[in-house]
C-alpha cells in the first residue's frame, strides 16, 4: 500500500465466528508489511442464548489467525464497560488514520457508536462503514431490533467520510435506504475465500464421508429462510429417476432458522434416503472435503449482498449454480463456472443441476485476490 495512512479495521472475533470473521482477519492480513493495521474485535456481540449459532461459539474451528505483526485488541464486549475503555485506550495507543468498521448486524451498532465517539475524542481519524449487509430480515422482523437499529444506525452513519459495498446493486440500496449520497460509496469487490487448503481426489473425499453416488449436489453454509433450501430440494425431487438413483443432495451448515420445516420437508421427501443433511457449522479443515467430494455447488439464496459460500466454491473451481440477486449478479458474472438461475424457480435449478451432470469441469478462479483487495482500499484511502 503506497498510502502511509495507519489503518484499524473493525469486526468481529473468532469467538461469534461467522464469514465476516473471515473477512476482517483476511482483510488486515492482507495489508502490506510496511503498513501500520491494528484490529478491535467485537468478542461478545450479544448474550449467546440469543445466538442462533450458539453451539460453536467460542469453541476453536478455524485455523485462519491474525499476522502476529497486526496489534490486536480481541475483547470489546456488548455489556461490560470495561472493555470499552481498554478498547479506548487501544485506539489511543494506536493513533489510526482510518478506522474501517464492518457492518452485518444491528446487534454490534452501540459499540460501533462508541468507536466512533471515541475517533471524535482521540486524533479524529477518518471513518469508514463496509457493508456486508445492507438489513438483515431477522432482525427487521422484530420490533424492538428494528427501532434500536433505525435510531442508533443513523447516529452511526451520519457525517463518515466514505462507505464501502461489494457491488453496485448494494451501492443503490445503500444510497437509497440510508439517504447516503452515492459519490461517497465506493465499490470494493469481496476477495476469494481461499484458505481451505488445495482441492481433494473427489473418490478420496467421497470415502472419507461414505458417499458412494456418482453425482454429489452440494449446499454449504448457514442455513436461514433466505437461502432457499426447500427450493433446491424440491428441485432435486424432480430429477429424472434414472439420475436419482445416483445422485446425493449433500446439505451441508449449522440450521437457524425453519428447523423444524426443513427436517419434516426432508423426511416427507419421497427420497429422503437420497439427502444427506449435516447440521453443523464446518471446521475449517473438513470444508475442502466437502467441496472436493462436490459436482456442483447450489445456492438458492431468494435474496443476498454478497456470499462467501459462493467465494469457496469459485476458490476451488467448482460449477455454481446460483440465484441472480442482488450483489451475485456481479460478483458471479465473470466465473464461467456460474450458471444464474431465478430465485426461487425450481424449474430453472433442476435444469441447471441436470447441466453439470456427467461434466466434472474445473473453472478458473476469478481475479478477485486480496492484492487486488488492497488496491482498491488504497485509492480509496487516498481520496480522503
């Protein structure tokens, strides 16, 4: 980074470990040597039993680590004062130029507001919102949520002196939802989520999970009411029974939201014994196993900002068959792996899961590395 400006980027720990984890420890890692980064981590986002995912918090499943260069303040708690002052005295301490805050829930906003109180209090530097998210429909769905974000997102983002998305459609809900004039969003791909180790041998990875099919129809990730899962698996029902019999539904992430729904769709299905569902939030060594032992990988999603399931599949080259929403319509349309299909049009995804079958094609990865990443942050950073 030819910019000397010393940078903190803002987000959460591996202890709430979610993609946005990820994100944060890559995006700072990244960062040239030469370059003065530090990191505060949100450590305790809300009280667990509130957390859908409340069975691996805090429990250690990744191995992706901060640089032991990258001063880092791992401990910024909702509900301990504390914290905050050690995480005042940190940024003291660290005299950042630019402060880069993640944006992916509303749970996190009154310590983002507390950040940027302290900015103010400090050597004002400037303030900077990525948005992975421009709402979340959970949250908008509850009351209280909804008006403790409206009032204290507005706080937050009044007066910042840039804002970031991953694509242009999330650059016009942004502008047009926050009231955000568009020459201060700045679009800044997401990068490859690349660090699962190489691809496996696909009869290797297959044994290692028992699977003994000949075509493997893989969804990965969190599993919400967005993702739209009951789709692909109607879907599937529809394949020709000849390729049935020797296809395997794989479905694959920790479930949050619709359990209930989705373990009786399954069991109802008439072939059940085809799916497969795992319900668990995948160690990072176990996620090249998955995607390796794969045909084709199927993300439904009715809507989405971004997908960091679909930045694994296109790191390990494997064919996606996706919903043209929001910011996949961009982030997709130079892989020649994806093959777009209409939310929520079962049709559409039968065919194009029947498209891959018998191919087995490895594509190229797109040019999204981080180094790309990190030029773009620099022409940003130069501009304020």
């Amino acid at each position: 980074m030819t910019s000397n400006k010393s940078v903190c980027i803002v987000g959460p720990s591996k202890r709430f470990l979610s993609g946005i984890s990820y994100y944060t420890i890559r995006l700072a890692n990244a960062m040239p040597m030469e370059k003065e980064v530090s990191v505060v981590c949100f450590r305790q986002l809300l009280p667990t039993f509130l957390f859908p995912g409340r069975s691996h918090v805090g429990k250690n499943i990744s191995d992706l680590n901060f640089s032991p260069r990258i001063p880092v303040f791992d401990g910024m708690d909702y509900n301990n004062p504390l914290t905050w002052i050690q995480a005042y005295r940190f940024l003291k301490a660290q005299k950042p130029d630019i402060i880069v805050l993640q944006w992916w829930t509303s749970s996190v906003a009154h310590m983002q507001l507390l950040l940027k109180i302290f900015a103010g209090l400090l050597n004002k530097p400037k303030l900077i919102i990525e948005f992975h998210e421009v709402v979340d429909p959970f949250e908008e769905s509850i009351l209280p949520i909804r008006l403790y974000s409206k009032i204290t997102g507005k706080l937050l983002r009044k007066n910042l002196d840039a804002y970031i998305t991953h694509s242009e459609s999330d650059k016009e809900l942004v502008a047009k939802r926050y009231s955000i004039s568009p020459e201060k969003i700045h679009v800044i791909p997401h990068g490859l989520y690349d660090q699962y180790g190489k691809l496996l041998d696909i009869k290797e990875a297959r044994r290692d999970l028992s699977i003994k099919d000949d075509f493997v129809i893989l969804s990965f990730g969190l599993i919400r009411k967005y993702k739209g899962t009951p789709y692909l698996i109607r879907a599937f029902e529809q394949l020709p029974s000849k390729i049935l019999e020797k296809s395997r539904l794989l479905i694959v992430g920790e479930i949050w939201e619709d359990r209930k729904e989705l373990f009786d769709q399954i069991k109802a299905s008439p072939y059940h014994d085809k799916i497969t569902l795992v319900d668990e939030y995948v160690p990072d060594e176990k996620v090249n196993l998955y995607f390796s032992a794969a045909d084709v990988v199927v993300l439904p999603y009715l809507r989405a900002s971004q997908s960091g399931i679909a930045h694994i599949a296109m790191s390990f080259g494997k064919p996606v068959v996706v919903s043209e929403v929001g910011g996949l319509k961009e982030s997709m349309a130079n892989y020649e792996g994806t093959f777009f299909v209409p939310p929520a049009d079962v049709d559409s995804i039968r065919e194009a899961i029947l498209s891959q079958f018998g191919e087995r094609n490895h594509y190229e990865a797109p040019d999204q590395k981080w180094d790309r990443i990190i030029n773009c942050y620099t022409e940003l950073i130069q501009s304020i």
